[in-house]
C-alpha cells in the first residue's frame, strides 16, 4: 500500500496510470488499456507438445503425507510472515493477519480451512478452472516514461499457502537448487 502511495506521488513522471491514460509509446500515443491488452493477449490452451506426460517423467514423487503438517498453526505463522498489497478483494497482507489472529474460533476456522487447500494443492491435481479466483492479480500499469510495465498483484491468501507449502518442502528445494 505505501508503495503504491509512493508511486502516485512522485512527480518525475514515473507512477500509477489509470487504464484511460493517453501513453506516447513509440511515437503512437495509446491508451494505457490498448497497452496493457497488447502486452497480455488471451490465453491459449497448451499444446500437447510440450505437456510431459506422467510416465515420461523422471523425478523422486514426493509422498503426500509430509504435507500432512500443513495445519492452522502453520497458515497462521505464514499469514504472519506475509507482506504485500492487496490482490482483487482488496485484502491486503495485514488485513489477512488480523484475520488469521483477532477472531478467536473463527480464526482458527479460516487458518484450518486454508491448510486444507494447501493440502488439496500440493497433493492433488487440481482443475485449473477451479484454481480461478485463486490465481486472479490485480493488475496496476506503471508509467515507465515512455513505455507502461505491467504489475500483477496476487492475493495474500495465495502468498500465505505458497509460505506454508514452501516451509514443508525448503529442504528438497534447496538441495535440488544448491546456493543460486
């Protein structure tokens, strides 16, 4: 949120547009809107090229049960590491802290739900189109003077269940990555 306040204010040309802002990008003067469709165009489906089927591929499946310690505790100690603006509901990172801490019983009833979607994700293939919502960023257009970069802003309930899978598997990630 500071952040965003911070952009707006500055008056040397950088900040937030607003999708009706006139642009001058290349000599053309667009819409800010124009701009960003052109630099996101719809999504496609996959071609089957490049999809790996399951038998071909050649790696250590990781057992679900170790994501079994994924629990409210552990949505809570994320939801409290977790820093950001606010996806498309508009809560942002300390609006879900106070959720996950201030409402007694209906607090722990939304961390021990969260912990079960982190199950369900790391554990299952998941329909992409159930997955909706969950993935949806607000999208905020920078004005790079000249030229707009796109900012997709996610929702903190992803960030906290991408902490709390995270924690459980730090250990493989960082012995498959070594010190990148």
């Amino acid at each position: 949120r500071d952040a965003i306040r911070l952009l707006n204010k500055q008056a040397n040309g950088v900040g937030v547009l607003s999708l009706d802002d006139q642009v001058n990008e290349g000599g053309r003067v667009r819409s800010v809107r124009d701009i960003l469709r052109e630099k996101h165009p719809n999504g496609e489906p996959a071609h089957q090229s490049v999809i790996r089927a399951h038998e071909d591929m050649d790696y250590t499946e990781v057992h679900p049960v170790i994501f079994d310690s994924i629990d409210a505790l552990s949505i809570k100690q994320a939801a409290l590491r977790v820093n950001g603006a606010a996806g498309p509901s508009g809560a942002d990172a300390q609006a879900w802290k106070r959720f996950a801490t201030s409402f007694g019983v209906a607090s722990d009833d939304l961390c021990s739900a969260l912990a079960c979607v982190a199950r369900k994700i790391a554990t299952s293939n998941v329909d992409p189109n159930g997955l909706a919502a969950y993935t949806a960023c607000r999208l905020i257009a920078l004005n790079k003077n000249p030229g707009v970069r796109p900012i997709g802003v996610g929702e903190a309930a992803r960030r906290i269940i991408g902490k709390a899978i995270l924690k459980v598997i730090k250990p493989d990630v960082l012995r498959v990555t070594g010190n990148l």
